[in-house]
C-alpha cells in the first residue's frame, strides 16, 4: 500500500442514540423514514410500472429531483457540508422504503451515496469542501463508482487476488496529474453522474496492487459513457460502460494516497453491504404486501385464502424472515456508523442473509397468487425479476461466504 497514514476518519452520523440499541431508531431516523415512505406515495410508487417499462435508456429526472428535494443525496454528508449527517443507518432506512416500491429507483440514490463513500473516508478536508457540498444546492448532483470490470471482476474485491487481476484501468503518472486509460463495466449512474469515484491501478504495479481511488469529473475529456445496459430489473436506474483515454487527473483528486484504493474499496463495501441488505428487504417487503392483500381478498372454500393452514404457515414464515432480514440490516447498519473501521461480519451476514429472503419471499408470494402472479398487472413479477440483481453488487453469495469466514477464523484462538 501506498505511504498516506490509516484511513480511519471519525464518520459517526450526528444522531442520538445509545451505542447498543440500535433496535431503538433514534427520533431522526424514525422522521427519516415517515419523510421517505411519504416520498415514495406520492412521487415514487405512482411512476414506478411506467419507469420499468419505459425503454431501458429512459431516465426520470423529475423523480431525481424529487428525491433531492426530499434529502436523499445527502444522507450521509456531515452537516458541516450542508448534508443531514444521518450515516448508513439513515441511508439503510431510506433505501428499504423506496425499494418497498421500485429497488431501481432505489439505487439511483444508493449509487450516488457510494459515490461519494471514498470522499467520506478519505478525511481529507480538501477533497470533502470540494465535492460534498455538490450534494447541497439546488439542483441534484450523481455521482457513480467505477470500479467493476469486465475481466478484473472478483479479484477486484478480494485483497490476496489482488495481484491476478487483468485488463484493469491503469493511472500513468505525469507531472502534477495522472492519466487514467481503460474502461469500467456494469456502472451504475455512469449514463448520468457529474462525477465518479473510479479505481484504477498505478503503472508498474502488478494486477490491481497498486489500485488507487480518483474522483473523476464525468465531462472531463477522453471520458466516453457507452451505451445503457438493457436489464432484466433495476430498470429506473441506469448502468452503462464509461471508457477512459488518457484521461487527465489532478493529484489532489486522488483519495487517500496513492496505492490505498483496495482499502478503500473494502470500507465502503463494508458498510454499502448494509444498504443492499436493506434493499433487498424492501423488495421482500413490497413482493410480500401484495400477497398479503391477495390473501386478504381471494376466497376459497367460503372463507379468505389466509385462514387456509397452508397459506397461513406461507404467510408467517415470509413475515418472520422480513422481519429478521431488517433487524439484520440496522444492526449491520449500526456497527458500520459507530464501529472504526467498518466490520466486515455484520453487513455481509446482514447482505447473505437478505438477499436469499427477497428471492425466497418473492418467489413464494407469486405461488401464493397463482396465475395472477405471474401477469405483469398484479405488480408481483417485477419483484421477482429486482429480487436477483442485488445478489450480484457489492459482493455475490461466494464473496460475501469467503468475507464471512475469513471473519470467523480471524476470531478464533486455534
């Protein structure tokens, strides 16, 4: 790693809460939630069928900017910065209620806060007075992290693959800047950030050894966006290539020292695993309340579809995993706001874990539904089709297990 000292900047979110309950949301993030579940009744859940089956390359820039209005890209910026200071639990609150409704509109917001992740950790005052008060004016600002690859892919995430990893955007130091060269896959907001947080290896390191974060103005030249991806889910947001050449970048835009990006990298999964986590609970939760209300409403044998046994013990089971996946995320949520570095343990349990409910759940709730399941009017088949994309960012099943267990054998006293 590089020579800049340990990244272990104070990011406790400037809330009150006792530091062992977080069973207890504290005052903020309770009005927090009631402010984002209003949001998503009145801006999100109206739009939400016409944005996912509007062409893939469609973006609605009125709801953004609704969401702005309503907080959502300054969660996590500390106050002195214009932000509400309300750290991952905040943005984990938030982003389970949207995605109740739409999971992509859900990570539009969630891509531009990890977009502004590496600024945060960075503690560099330079770099936060700079780019953080972006997020504060009046019209909205993206922001996307570039750091999938299209060869590089795990070994981008995973420290001792490190040096295996090919074909990685490579930073060719000249002067007082660097020039970045390469391309960066499956970006979420690349179509539309102003800014990126973009990881590139430093030349004369091998593989990703030498990985390093820069934040990169999106309109600088020799920045090419590709084309938007045609997803199966998340459709609201949009994910696309950007492709650098020889693109040029100060050496004040790099974060943390050069050659610290994969630690970087490591905290700010820890704690957006978290965030996902809580996705994938609102996808759950959302899949689920649409069955409840079939239930509800169907009559078999004289009587409502939830008295029947078998609905019923379908019913309770996906309640009782909902209700274990959330508490999982705002523990998760919890140790990454008050616990310096984030742990690696709770937010990928917390992420393992959700991820399976909202596919389970989903799956179970259009069998509960039938045929009506499965047509597109009923609403439940875009839950099925969200609940699979949030096992592949921030770490698939097979990289959050080797995270999981790297963490229990490193406990241990053999």
């Amino acid at each position: 790693m590089g020579n800049a000292p340990a990244i272990t900047p104070d990011l406790t979110p400037d809330i009150t809460a006792d530091s062992g309950a977080f069973l207890d949301e504290p005052r903020q993030i309770q009005e927090l939630r009631q402010r984002i579940r209003e949001f998503v009744d009145t801006e999100v859940r109206p739009k939400a069928v016409e944005n996912d089956r509007a062409p893939h390359d469609d973006f609605d820039r009125e709801l953004v900017r609704r969401g702005h209005e309503a907080g959502l890209f300054r969660l996590v910026v500390p106050k002195e910065y214009g932000g509400l200071g309300l750290g991952v639990l905040g943005v984990a609150v938030a982003l389970e209620e949207i995605a109740a409704v739409c999971a992509g509109t859900a990570l539009i917001f969630g891509a531009t806060l990890l977009g502004q992740a590496p600024v945060l950790l960075s503690g560099d005052p330079q770099l936060q007075s700079r780019f953080l008060p972006l997020f504060s004016g009046d019209d909205p600002v993206l922001a996307c992290n570039a750091i999938t690859e299209d060869q590089a892919g795990c070994d981008l995430l995973i420290p001792e693959n490190a040096e295996h990893a090919t074909d990685v955007v490579q930073a060719r130091r000249d002067g007082d800047s660097y020039l970045l060269t390469g391309r960066k896959r499956f970006i979420t907001n690349a179509k539309v950030a102003e800014f990126g947080s973009v990881y590139a290896n430093v030349e004369g390191h091998p593989g990703a050894t030498g990985l390093t974060a820069f934040i990169v103005p999106l309109d600088s030249p020799g920045v090419t966006r590709g084309p938007v991806a045609d997803k199966m889910g998340y459709r609201a947001c949009l994910g696309s290539e950007l492709v650098f050449d020889e693109v040029r970048v100060p050496a004040e835009n790099v974060v943390a020292g050069e050659g610290n990006g994969m630690l970087i990298n490591i905290q700010q999964m820890n704690m957006a695993r978290a965030t996902v986590a809580a996705i994938s609970t609102g996808i759950a939760r959302g899949a689920f309340e649409i069955a409840k209300q079939w239930c509800a409403d169907r009559v078999q044998g004289g009587v409502p579809l939830y008295e029947h046994q078998f609905s019923a013990r379908k019913l309770a089971e996906m309640a009782a995993r909902i209700e274990a996946a959330r508490l999982m995320y705002l523990k998760a949520a919890h140790t990454a706001d008050t616990e310096i570095p984030a742990p690696v343990f709770e937010p990928a349990t917390a992420k393992l874990f959700a991820d399976r409910v909202a596919i389970d759940v989903a799956q179970e709730a259009m069998s509960l539904m039938g045929a009506r399941g499965y047509l597109r009017e009923y609403g439940m088949e875009k839950f099925v089709r969200e609940s699979l994309g949030a096992r592949i960012y921030e770490g698939t099943p097979e990289v959050l297990a080797l995270a999981i267990t790297e963490s229990l054998y490193a406990e241990d006293d053999f």
